[in-house]
C-alpha cells in the first residue's frame, strides 16, 4: 500500500460529489451517490464500473470525515474488500463493506466517507508524452450507518426539521434544527416571510440532534411574519424530493 499513500500524497487529487472538473473526467463510477448501512446487514455490495477506454488501478478506502487523511491514517469501524485492484474498461468490480462491530451510537445514525480513488495508467511507447499531467481522481460519498430500531422514518425526516432565522455576525441566517435521528441533506432552501423571498441553492446536511445554518443573503434585519420555507431533500436512493415546512402560529 506504500506505493499508493504516496501517490495519494503526490498526485493532485480531484474530489467530487456528483460534479467533474471541466479539465477532467472519472472513468471508475460508483453506482449512486451515497450508502446506508443498516446494522443488520453482515456487509453492504457497492458496484464500481470503469466507464473509460484505459484500464485503471484503484484504491478504496474510508474516513470518518477528514478528506486529507490518508487510507492508513483512518481508524474505522469498517473493512472494504477490495482496497486495491485492477479494472479494466467496460468492467465493474464489487466492493464489500463490513462492519467490524466497534462500538457506535445507537440512538442516531454515524457518518462516515467511502473514497474511491482512480490512478490512470502510464502511457508508454510511442504514446508517451513527459508534457502530460496524469490526474489521479478521487470520488468521495457519504456513507450512513444505520442502527438497528431508530425512531421514526427516514423518510419523514426532511419535513420534521424546524426553521428560524437567528442572527450571526451582524446579520441573520437560516438556521436548520434536526431532531430526528436522520441526517438530513438539502439541495435547495427557499424562504418566505415578511415580504421576504430568498433561496439557497447550495444547500447542506444537517446532522441528526444538531443544527445547521443556511445563508440567505445580506440580510440586516430579521424578517417578520410566519416562516415559510420550501425545500428539496435527497433520499436513502440519492433522489430529490420537494417538501415544505410552515412556521406554527398561535
């Protein structure tokens, strides 16, 4: 694995959550944008293809959240089976994650990162060029685990998010309180209230029992009047889903 913590290390690393850079493009795929393991489950199956004309090396790996760490430097819960191999193009490759039973909170959902990073062959012969960058490309997704008997659903999470505006260096955002035991990822907030109008669309993840805030622009004063606050959430299958929450009014 020596070889490839250096690469990792060396090599300029692109990573991408469902976006490529225009310069670049991944040729190894994850199928979907993100994994829920359910504590139940003796291992999770996520497929990998490479989508490319050239065969590739690739390694997996995870981490508990710092992007920069790299694979011998995570301690985590988990085993993923292959962490290093050969795919060549047109060809897909399992990969197996593990639980390895360390202790973890059960009353809320752990996040953790599957990391599949992409290390394109050297070109040789007649094809070779010393004037050509070679790019090792890294995909990253969220990776849930899921304990057994978590109250409520998953899927009711989003609408069960509460909304306020709260002020914050002068001004006021957006501020997201989770109470279930879900994360819950935005895409798009928009916001009504007072005759104000503003949307986010860069959205965020707010974790479960905690609170994120959402900038909702130059905003000096705290709009009056009932909240209401439309938004797209993803899904347990990476899909978008629209809802809405309305502030309760006595």
């Amino acid at each position: 694995m020596g070889i490839f913590r250096n690469v990792a290390a060396a090599t300029a690393i692109l990573v991408m959550s469902g976006l490529v850079a225009a310069s670049a493009s991944a040729s190894v795929v994850i199928t979907g944008t993100r994994v829920v393991y359910q504590e139940k489950d003796p291992e999770v199956t996520v497929r990998v293809t490479n989508d490319g004309k050239s065969p590739a090396l690739v390694q997996t790996w995870i981490d508990a959240g710092n992007p920069h760490a790299l694979p011998d430097e995570n301690a985590v819960p988990f085993t993923i089976l292959p962490p290093l191999f050969r795919l060549d193009p047109n060809k897909g490759q399992s990969l197996r994650l593990m639980y390895t039973h360390e202790p973890l909170a059960k009353d809320k959902e752990s996040l953790y990162w599957l990391n599949v990073l992409e290390v394109p062959p050297r070109a040789t012969g007649k094809d070779a060029d010393p004037n050509v960058l070679r790019l090792a490309l890294r995909t990253r997704i969220k990776l849930f685990f899921r304990p057994t008997g978590l109250a409520g659903d998953p899927r009711d999470a989003p609408g069960a998010v509460k909304w306020a505006f709260v002020e914050h260096d002068g001004r006021y955002v957006l501020r997201a309180t989770n109470p279930t035991a879900y994360h819950v990822t935005f895409t798009v907030v928009s916001v009504k209230a007072g005759g104000v109008e503003r949307t986010n669309d860069k959205g965020g993840m707010v974790d479960p029992q905690a609170s994120t805030e959402f900038d909702m622009g130059n905003l000096g004063a705290k709009p009056s009047g009932p909240l209401v606050v439309n938004f797209k959430s993803i899904d347990d299958f990476g899909a978008g889903v629209e809802g809405s929450w309305r502030e309760k009014t006595n």
